[in-house]
C-alpha cells in the first residue's frame, strides 16, 4: 500500500518565521550575553563552507551586529562571505537560524553585518533536522525478507523517508509492515538516495538500529484515513560520503528557506 502523508505534518518542519523587532533584539542580547557559538554557513557547489563566530557587539542604534572570528576560521570566512551581500548563520543552542547583509568584514578579526528584520525559530535539536516533502526524493532501500527482500536476487524494501539527519531518518509503514520491525533491531545493507543518487559511499557503509515505533495517522492513496506506524532508526554507522550529502542536502534546504523568507520581508 502506498502511504502519503498528509501535507500538514510536512508543516512541521517549515521555519517559524519572526519579525517582531522586540523579539529579535532579546534574541540576539541572550545570544551574545551566553556566548552562544554562531556558525555562519554557505553552500559552494557540493561543499558546505561553515565559519565559528561569537557575537561580540550589538549596535542598537546602527542596528548592526559585529562578530567576532575565530583566528582558525578567517579564511574560511573569506571563502564564505566572497562575492556575496549577504550570510546565512546557525546558532544551534537557541535553534535559530537567519540571513544578514554585510556591512564589513575587512576589519582583522570581525564581522559586521545589518540586524536582520527576520529571523527563523527550527526545531531545537542539537542536529538539524528535516521533513521531507515528496518531491524532494528522498528514499531508504535495505534488506528485509518479510518484506520481500532478496539479497541473492537484489531486491530491496524501498521506503520514501519522512524525516532525515545526519544521525538518522524515519518512514511510515502500514500496520502489517510493522509487524517487520522491533526496537533494537540492526539493519545492515541499508543505502540512501537523494533524487536517485546513491549517496551510501558503497555496500554496508551505512548501518541503522531501530529506535522507536510510533502510531502516525496518515492517508493512503485513494485519500482515505487510516493509522499507520512510523519507524524512527539512528545511524550506528554511516559513511563519510552519505554524512556529507545529507548536511548539504539539509543546509541547501533551510538557504532556500532563508531565502524565501528574505524576499517576503
């Protein structure tokens, strides 16, 4: 049976969008008052270029933020603020996530961009995480007899992923396909794909345990109602490769997001 799930749960996982000035300012005060560490971030080709920052200065009046760059990172700075107006940054302890325009960066050591008018709230995981729509294809093939796998003959469960992270990913099976799975169990011969690309590195490089079995109410293709089970599963071992595409996969993700959010303020 083929499962759908219904576009109010992919919600879940779209960026909660803040504009109120107020909230922005306090949000960037307790940022710079904990010493959060700010990532600032950019995709260049297949690379994710990431920069470690502290928010050193807020300048309510300019309405600027100057942060301070690691001496490691400067050149990855360079790399990531090069032929660009503007910097995506993450901070993971208070899970937010923005765009500002830069204002200066020649200065040794320091960063300055305008405050942002917006900013992002995502879920607060140590890890981003993201829901997957359909049509970003995004599927699981492994090996599972009661599920029809063959090893000898290369057939494979197929399952479109509803969630992914570098450290695992989840999928809604019907009842009876629950019945295949029990927590703990390990699964081997496990691979991904994004819009049909292997990104497993190779055979048995990556390896998956289940986690928990959840219900999760969904419809079918016909557009009937029914209860289903979702099987969340944390990576025990993943290759270098599949981590890699899959942080890329996430961040090309959340810059659209960004971006989409930027042409709206």
């Amino acid at each position: 049976m083929a499962i759908n799930v219904e576009k109010k749960e992919t919600k879940q996982t779209a960026l909660t969008r803040k504009v109120d000035p107020e909230f922005i300012k306090s949000t960037f005060e307790k940022i710079k008052r904990d010493k959060q560490e700010v990532l600032a971030w950019k995709i260049v080709g297949s690379q994710k270029e990431t920069a470690r920052l502290e928010l050193a200065i807020i300048r309510p009046s300019e309405k600027e933020l100057v942060f301070k760059v690691l001496p490691s990172f400067m050149l990855k700075l360079e790399k990531i603020v090069s032929g660009s107006d503007y910097v995506s940054f993450l901070v993971s302890e208070s899970s937010n996530i923005f765009q500002a325009k830069i204002k200066q960066h020649k200065e040794e050591g320091y960063l300055t961009v305008e405050m942002p008018k917006t900013i992002a709230v995502i879920e607060k995981r140590k890890i981003p995480r993201i829901i997957i729509e359909p049509k970003m294809d995004v599927t699981a093939s492994f090996y599972l007899e009661s599920l029809g796998g063959d090893v000898q003959n290369n057939r494979f469960a197929k399952m479109q992923c509803f969630d992914i992270s570098v450290s695992g990913t989840s999928f809604v099976v019907t009842k009876v396909e629950s019945k295949s799975f029990k927590k703990g169990d390990i699964i081997n011969n496990f691979s991904i794909k994004i819009k049909g690309n292997d990104i497993s590195g190779g055979k048995d490089l990556i390896v998956a345990q289940v986690v928990n079995i959840v219900p999760f109410e969904t419809i079918n293709d016909n557009q009937m109602r029914y209860s289903a089970q979702k099987i969340g599963l944390k990576f025990e071992k993943i290759s270098a490769r599949a981590k890699k595409a899959i942080d890329v996969f996430i961040f090309q993700y959340l810059k659209k997001q960004l971006d989409a959010m930027k042409s709206s303020s």
